[in-house]
C-alpha cells in the first residue's frame, strides 16, 4: 500500500514536473516572439519593390488614362500613366499573356504622349540630376508607398502611388529648371501640394478602383498622407530632400575616402613599420542613391619590396580586389628597403550599387514626351591614400664632440703658458 | 765646465720655451678650432651662394656637345643634353628668425652629406614639383655641421625659403612633431600642397627626431 501511495505520488510529481516544463517552455517561447516584435517594430526600413526585371533599352510603352480620368477629371490635374510593356515568360511576377508592364514616368509635361516603341534617347541618355534621381529612387515603383493611417481594403493597383510620383516628378523638373519648357503652372502646383480636391479622402477612393477605406480627412494633402512603407517619411518629405539635393554634383554624390586612425608604429623587433590604422568611409548623399559594396586596394608600382597590406591582426591581406565595408588595414613597410624617400600612394576604388536614371525618346516619331525610369548599376568610385616615408640617419646634437675639442684645446694652451711662464720666471729671477 | 752646463741649460730652456709656446699655438688654434672652421665654412658657402645666384645657367647646367652618330638613339647633332654640376649648390635654404642661410646639393652629389652639409634625402621632390615634398636634414647641438641647431626656435607660422633655379619659394610653418628616432620618419603632410619637410634632432632628447612642415605660400 505504501509502496503504491509512493508510486502514485512519484507519477504524480512527474506529471507535475511535466507541467512546468510545459509552461515554461511556452513562456519562453512568447518571450522570443514578443522581442522579436518589438525588435523589428522599432526597424525601419524602405520597402523596396521587386524588379525583377532591368527594363532593356528599348521597349514598347502604352499610355493609360484611367488614373487622369478617376483623378477629379474636371479638377485640372489629371495625369496620363506610361507603361512600358516588356515580354516575359510564365504567370509569376505580374506576367500575363507573356507581357509584364512596369510604371514608367514622364520628363515632358506640355508633350503629347503616344503609344509606340520607346529606345534610350541616342544624344543624351543618361539623366544625372541627384535630386532628381533621388526622388525616383524614393517614389514608386522603386519603393512601395503606403497611407500613414491603416486603411481597409487592398491597395494592388498602386495608382495613387503613380499619381503622386509622377506629379512630384514634374514639380520638380519644374522647380529645378531641368524642364525649361514645363507647362506646369502655379495652380498646377498648388494642386499637387495643396489642392482642396487632393484632401478629400472620397476623391483617393475613386482614384483607388479597389474602393479603399480613406477618411475625409481635410488636414492632410495627398503628399503628405502618403509615406514610404516602412518608414515615416512621406512622399512630400522626399520631394523636400530631392530639392536640396539638386545641387548637390553628381560626381560627389557618392564615393569614398581613407580614413586613419592612430598613430604610425614600428614591430617590436623595429624591422617593420606600420602605417595608421586605415578605413574606407562611405561618403554617400543618400543610402537610396549609392550603397558602397566593396572595396579594392592596388599598391602602386615602384614602392620599397615587400610592402603589403595586413589586416587588424596584422595578417597578409591576399585578395585586396574584394574588401567588405568596415575592413580596418594597415600598410606594412619593411624598414630596410626605405632607401630614400617614398610616398606609397594606394589607389582605392569603392564598389557602389546606384542607380542610373536613363531617359527614352519615342522611336521614328514626332515630338513626344521623353521618359524616365531607373536602372541599377554597379558603379566605382577611387579615393587616394599616401603613406610617406623617408630615411632619416641620425641627427644627433654634435655637441659632445666640440666639446671634447674645447677641452683638449685648453689643457694644451694651460700646458704652454705653465712651461712658458715657468721658464720665463726662472730666466728673470737668475738674472 | 761650469760654462758649457750653463749653455746647456740655457739650451734646455729654450727649448722648453720653444715647446711651450708651440702648445700656446696648438691650444689657440685647436680652442677656437669649431670657429675658425664656421668662419671659412661661412665665408665659402656665402661664395657659392654667390656664385649660384649669378650664373646658374651657364655653369650649373652646361651644354655637352654631342658625338656624332653614335647609334641610331643618339640625339642629333646641335641637340642639347644637360647634366646638373653637383660641385654646385642646388638650393639655398633660408630662415630668416635662426639667421640661417645655407645651401644644400643634390641628393646624387658627394656633397650631399649629413656631416658637412644640409643634406637632401634622395627621393623627395624639387620645390617646382606640384605637390611634392622637398625633404632636408642637418644636425642639431653645436658642433660644426649643425646647421639646424636653432629649428627648435621655430613655431607653426614661421617662415622659410629656398631658391631654387632663380626662383624664390616661401614657406610657412604648418605642423611640428616629434617621431622616435629609428631610421625611417614618417610624413605627415597635406599632400595637396607644396611643402618643405625639415628634420633635425630633438633638442635634449637623444631618443627622438622633430618634423617641420612647411607649405608653399
């Protein structure tokens, strides 16, 4: 009997454990969940929007006035989509019927738009206004855009988002000069900064065909009520930053630079010297614009034998032709080659991924409107680092020697005088 | 007898005044020798300096009258080949609040030695090299060869020059620091700009070297 109470109360203690274990395991199951959640919640991060496919240099563009005409047509801002149409296979990634389209946008307001073949414009093809590339890197589709306050219903067709990247675009082409024809007026501005009709929630939802559930609220424009997912900063906030950028030349809107720290050393058996500890900033105007991906190092010709680039633990960097951000190096000269001068000038050439705006020109036509859109490109930028050294033989005071010199001077000079006066004075008193 | 010890010492003390004032002499001239040797090293530099101010292209550089025909290679006949007469000052240096005033040769020149001359390290740059740095070392303390004994006077904003070639180039003090002494110093210079890099010892410290960094104004 007793040996049955044990057993029961064994088994019961074991369910018991069994319990805790449970629970705990669930607790901390939640307590990862949780920090998880709060981790990435405190993350921002612009969505970007999967392009598969880098538009080619060519390619047929359809004009679409649905997003003009659901647009208040009769409230002076009504904007005609191009959309470039480009062959793809299978029915994933928006392809149908072997055709995918891609949003692309207009540098021509006052043109008339066509429906035809569009190539890369063959006298000047490449647009390189930072702001301007800036604000498309920034707008749709480059980036997805989102309402600030959580809405219902699905916002698939994007066509607020084209409305309000396309409308920025030629307020700033207007604003900037870069259009000098623009036929965008002040009205025109107006309306797409602060239009009444823009307010009104009723008037997105019939832009949006999917009936999306948009507050009237009078207290923020279209510009402002949209942001870039994931972040807080809204399409009006990007059209600010694209304006200060538009003088910012583009050969400086990104690059990099060699940066040291510490001082120069020498090995503790002095057979080697050690330059300051180097790194390779990042000097960007703007992540969306250019991310440094890698870097190279080349040491020039004509620099002291065995000169070679170490690490932080002062190990031999073999390959200098792929570097990731963040490497600390050092250069390391041995100091018996130091002959004579040397400036040990390393060439660095960071690897960015950027964007390139690329401008369109309809093919065989009249004067149609140009387009825009991005493409991505892997782009270097070189930066110089010199590292001078020269020989410097011992300068030491030479004082020790003059010294010596002064001494034995003066014995000899006291020597002559005593054996001088000595023999003078002998002479006078025997007289 | 009495008559010859007396010639014989007379002899003997003539001697010994002889021999004494031989040492005077030797005294004298080794007591003031680091200044006799300044003085003529002074009034010859003054003279090569002279010298260099005015005939720089016909005797610094001269013409060499070519062979005819040596090879194919060889320049033709009435070409000018120059060579740079290393006997010759190639610069004078200048400061003007040490009173310092010396010239210096080619870092090729036999000249061109720490222990006689401002010296010029092989490699660095001319002063109408773009950019390039014109490095010069001499001795610190006081004995003879000691050019740049007073550097230590010398603060950021202090002036230097050095003609070169007909030219006057200023410079103006930018950065001082000290390096240990191992042989080998390095630049630390805007690389940007002209400069001048001067090099001596530290004052009383026999562990370490002092950089002066001039750039061309």
């Amino acid at each position: 009997m007793e040996k049955i109470y044990m057993e029961n109360n064994n088994h019961n203690r074991k369910k018991k454990i069994d319990g805790v274990s449970i629970l705990a395991f669930f607790v901390a199951i939640l307590a990862v969940v949780s920090l998880v959640a709060v981790g990435f919640n405190q993350i921002t991060f612009a969505t970007k929007t999967v392009q598969e496919n880098q538009l080619p240099d060519n390619f047929d563009v359809k004009t679409e006035t649905e997003v003009a005409n659901k647009l208040l047509s009769n409230k002076s801002f009504p904007i005609m989509m191009h959309f470039a149409e480009i062959s793809c296979e299978g029915d994933a990634n928006g392809c149908q019927a072997g055709k995918k389209t891609f949003p692309i946008y207009c540098l021509e307001r006052q043109k008339d738009t066509v429906d035809t073949k569009y190539e890369l414009n063959a006298d000047d093809s490449s647009i390189t206004d930072v702001g301007l590339i800036y604000l498309m890197a920034n707008l749709y589709p480059e980036v997805e855009m989102e309402p600030i306050e959580a809405i219902e219903g699905d916002n698939a067709d994007h066509k607020v988002e084209m409305w309000i990247s396309q409308a920025l675009i030629w307020v700033y082409l207007k604003e900037t000069g870069l259009d000098p024809t623009s036929a965008l007026s002040e009205t025109d501005k107006q309306n797409v900064f602060q239009s009444a009709f823009i307010k009104y929630g009723q008037n997105i939802n019939e832009m949006n065909s999917d009936k999306v559930g948009y507050t009237n609220d009078e207290s923020k424009y279209l510009v402002d009520y949209y942001k870039i997912k994931g972040t807080n900063m809204t399409a009006h906030q990007v059209y600010d930053k694209a304006m200060e950028l538009h003088n910012v030349p583009y050969e400086s809107a990104y690059g990099v630079s060699v940066v040291e720290d510490g001082d120069v050393t020498i090995s503790q058996d002095e057979k080697y010297y050690f330059s300051k500890k180097l790194s390779v900033l990042e000097n960007t105007s703007d992540k969306s614009i250019a991310e440094l991906k890698s870097f190279s190092i080349t040491l020039p010709e004509g620099i002291p034998d065995d000169t070679e680039i170490v690490d932080e633990q002062f190990h031999t960097i073999e390959d200098l032709s792929n570097l990731a951000p963040g490497t600390k190096f050092y250069i390391k000269v041995p100091v018996d080659s130091i002959e004579e001068a040397v400036d040990i000038k390393l060439d660095v050439v960071g690897n960015f991924d950027t964007l390139s705006a690329r401008r369109f020109s309809a093919v065989n036509e009249g004067d149609f409107q140009q387009l825009t859109t991005l493409k991505n490109v892997t782009n270097g930028r070189p930066a110089e680092y010199d590292f001078e050294l020269t020989p410097a033989p011992d300068t030491a005071s030479k004082s020790s020697m003059a010294q010596t010199m002064y001494f034995i001077g003066l014995i000899v000079l006291l020597c002559g005088v005593g054996i001088v006066y000595a023999n003078a004075k002998n002479a006078k008193v025997k007289e | 007898m009495p008559k010859m010890q007396k010639s014989k010492n007379n002899i003997k003390k003539s001697h010994l005044l002889l021999l004494g004032s031989l040492l005077i002499f030797v005294g004298i001239v080794t007591f003031s020798w680091r200044y006799l040797v300044k003085l003529k090293n002074e009034v010859f530099s003054e003279m090569k300096i002279a010298m260099m101010d005015v005939d720089v292209n016909e005797e610094i550089i001269r013409e060499v009258p070519i062979v005819e025909n040596l090879t194919p290679e060889e320049p033709q006949q009435g070409e000018k080949q120059y060579y740079i007469d290393y006997d010759k000052y190639l610069g004078v240096l200048e400061i003007p609040k040490i009173g310092l005033k010396r010239g210096f040769y080619n870092s090729d020149s036999k000249y061109n030695n720490l222990d006689w001359n401002v010296c010029m390290v092989k490699g660095s740059a001319l002063p109408d090299v773009v950019n390039g740095n014109l490095i010069l070392m001499s001795h610190s303390g006081n004995g003879y060869g000691a050019y740049f004994a007073y550097l230590y006077r010398l603060n950021i904003g202090d002036e230097a020059s050095v003609t070169y070639n007909k030219q006057r180039y200023n410079y103006k003090i930018v950065n001082i620091y000290t390096v240990p002494k191992k042989g080998v110093v390095s630049i630390v210079r805007n690389y940007s700009k002209t400069t001048l890099t001067l090099i001596t010892c530290t004052k009383n410290d026999d562990t370490s070297q002092t950089v002066y960094i001039a750039e061309l104004v």
